[in-house]
C-alpha cells in the first residue's frame, strides 16, 4: 500500500486534530493570517483557480472560477457551506466534521473573504447532531479566539458564521433547495439561471461550496498551488476523499489522489472483497452515478476517466456489490430512496420515480411481465433531460446503467418468475 499524504482527513495522522489547540500546533489559521494581513481577495481567488481545485460535493465545477463569478458591484455578499451530506454511500464529510472543523472553518473564512462575504452560513443535515454539536462549539473557539467577529487579525474584515441544521431532506444538498430552505421556505430547487453566484440567498450573490472543498483551502495557500498541483492529474488536480462501502473488508473513507484505479482502491486500500468473491458492480460516486460492471476495475477515479467510462464520479461514495448480490435489488432500492426524496414539483420526477419503483418492485418480486423490463428503460430515458433539477436525472442512473450491463439478470428474473438470489446467493450455486 502507498503511503499517501493527507490534506483533508489530516485527522487520521493527527491526534485530537479537532481541538482548536492542537490545530494551531499544526499550523491552523495561519494560512487565514497571510491571507487577510497579505493578500487582497483577487490574489487570493487566482492561487485557488491555478490550484485547480474542483468542487468536491459532485458536479466538479472549478472553486476559483465560482468566487470570481460573484458581482462586486453588489452588497451583500454570502458563503454557505454546503454540508447536507445525504447521498447514498457517502460519509466523508461527516468525518470531516466531527474530527476536524477547524481546518473546515478556516477555509470557510478565506472563501467569505475573497469573495467578499461579512455573513456565512453552514447549512448542516439534520442528522448530523453530533457533529452540529462539534461544529457549533468550534465556531464559538473560532470567535473567542479573535478568528472569527469583528477585526480579525487587526485588519478591517469581518465576518460571522451561523449554523443552519435541515430537516432531513435529501433534495436540500441541491443548491438552490438549499437556498429555499435556508430562507424557510419549503425545500425546492428554483429555475437556474439566475446561478446563486448572482442571485442567491436573499436575492443577493452567494457562493456554496461543499465541506471536502473548503477543506482544502488552509493547505493551498499554505503550501500553494503547484504543491496541490502534485496529486492527482492535469484536469482533476488534488486528492479525493472516497467512501468505499459496500462489499469490502475495510469499509471507510479513503483520501486518496485523484486518478487512483478503482481497482486499486478496492483491493489494496480496502482490502478486497469478503471470502475473496468476485466483484460484479461498482457505484462509483454515490447512488446518483451510473452503476459500472467489473470490466471497469481499471478506471481512474477522477472527473474525465470516469465521464469516459460512462458513470461520474460524484461524491466520492464508491458502493462494491459483489458476486452473491442482486443488482435488481440495488437498482430497486436505489430508485426507492429516489421516489422517497422527490420534492414533487416536477411531473417527470414525481410520476417517473414512482413507475420506475413499481416496475422494478414488480421484476424483483416476481409478479413482472415480459414487457416490463423495456418498460422500466422507457421510463426512465423518458426522464432524462426533462426534470427540473438533477434528482430526477441521477434517478434514471441505477436503471439505465443496470439495464446496460445487467439486462440478462433482468430476464432471468421474469424466465424464473422470482429473484435468482433470494438468500444471497445465485441460484446456480
């Protein structure tokens, strides 16, 4: 196993990482202090845009290019962290949380200043209440310490940040959701444009950035950009914290640089598989990404390898289902959690999920009929490219993508009239 150096799970090599001071024995907030008492925000928008650094929360859009969007012209300015982490396979930045927020809130602040934020706002899954707990007493070590308030460092900044726990719905880790909910409205996307980074919260500029992104602006500036630069690959520059689940010895989070194969990561890192059975499919980036058969071991796991393969790589949630497991089944409960978390503002959305539910319900139970298998694909590409926001579009990913490689599995289904696994194991065996 390589040894890897950690820039976010810093935790792992650090011990009790998360009490304010221990962090600043490693250094914590003094990559605040040159920024604020060195660099204007402009200096500090361009070190994290030739970083490279993409956002880590799914879509992959470049950090610095998302600050320099915000308007200057207009007051005032707001950051949200986005750390509404409810994607299925998904927990790294639940870790980050508990075990280190001050690197977190640290680079919370360096994003508000450089895009000109006085206000912050952490809007952190309901769920979460430990680590609200954790990240509510950090913030209060942050303003007693003189981090956060009035003056900070001397200087003429300022900038409170204020925790926002949700209520437990998935569809409010979409930005704009999230916005609605924040201003305590019911949690559903808005039509884009306008982009939140013109008009967000309040009808003003704001920029959300994901936990595991803002993780990784105190070692940026730091160590700088080309030090950053050195992991991972030209056009996904950095680590990537992986949360691999699923049918592994060593479920856990992973951090990892990007471009790590997928088979790497799965056999030396997580130890392989349980009785050193096959793998028959990965989900490579939470269950929003397309599912991958075994043919795809090989595949980097960075944004472009895996747009080739044919999948994304999302949040990072890697989901092993290995040679014993129903890939109907995964698909089925996958859409379920999908119809269970649409909003329903959509038609697309509401009515698709809920088909797609019953179809596959009815294909795993055995109570299917012939034409039910092209019915559930009919369904599901009906719905691509015709929902209001990426909910309905990751809904359609399980389906299509298991369809894609598994049809065969389909039809032995509907040929026995119930599922070949109904313990566990292929009926062949």
């Amino acid at each position: 196993m390589k040894s890897v150096e950690h820039i976010v799970l810093r935790d792992v090599d650090i011990q009790n990482i998360g009490q304010l001071e221990v962090y600043e024995k490693q250094g914590g907030y003094q990559a605040l202090r040159q920024i604020l008492t060195q660099h204007t925000p402009e200096e500090i928008i361009d070190l994290v845009k030739r970083s490279g650094l993409r956002g880590r929360g799914g879509a992959g859009f470049p950090t610095g290019a998302k600050w320099g969007f915000v308007p200057k012209d207009t007051r005032p300015q707001y950051l949200i962290v986005n750390a509404d982490e409810s994607e299925p396979g998904t927990f790294k930045d639940r870790q980050i949380i508990e075990r280190n927020p001050h690197q977190m809130l640290e680079g919370s602040i360096i994003s508000a200043y450089a895009i000109g934020a006085n206000v912050a706002y952490i809007y952190i899954r309901g769920e979460f209440a430990y680590g609200a707990r954790v990240l509510g007493r950090a913030i209060a070590e942050a303003h007693q310490r003189g981090y956060l308030g009035q003056r900070i460092f001397g200087t003429d900044y300022a900038l409170d940040i204020y925790l926002h726990r949700g209520a437990g719905a998935y569809i409010c880790g979409e930005e704009t959701a999230l916005l609605e909910s924040l201003e305590g409205r019911l949690g559903m996307p808005r039509l884009k444009p306008p982009f939140p980074a013109v008009v967000g919260l309040y009808n003003k500029p704001t920029v959300i950035n994901n936990v595991e992104t803002l993780a990784n602006i105190p070692l940026i500036v730091e160590r700088g950009p080309e030090w950053f630069r050195q992991y991972g690959t030209e056009k996904s520059p950095g680590t990537k914290v992986f949360s691999l689940c699923g049918h592994v010895n060593g479920a856990g989070n992973y951090e990892l640089p990007l471009g790590t194969p997928l088979r790497e990561l799965i056999y030396e890192y997580g130890g392989g598989i349980p009785g050193h059975r096959a793998v028959k499919a990965v989900v490579p980036g939470g269950a929003s990404a397309p599912i991958l058969s075994a043919d795809h071991l090989d595949v980097g796991m960075d944004f472009e390898s895996l747009a080739q393969a044919g999948s994304m790589l999302g949040s990072g949630g890697v989901i092993v289902i290995d040679e014993t497991a129903c890939v109907v089944r995964a698909a089925w409960k996958m859409i379920r959690f999908f119809k269970h978390e649409s909003c329903g503002k959509c038609t697309p959305c509401r009515e698709g999920t809920y088909w797609l539910s019953k179809v596959l319900e009815d294909i795993e139970r055995g109570g299917a009929r012939e034409a039910d298998i092209s019915l559930a694909g009919n369904i599901a590409s009906q719905m691509v490219g015709r929902c209001f926001c990426p909910l309905g579009e990751a809904a359609v990913s399980p389906v299509l993508s298991s369809l894609k490689y598994f049809q065969a599995e389909y039809e032995e289904h509907l040929r026995l009239g119930r599922c070949p696994y109904p313990n566990g194991v292929p009926a062949s065996v």
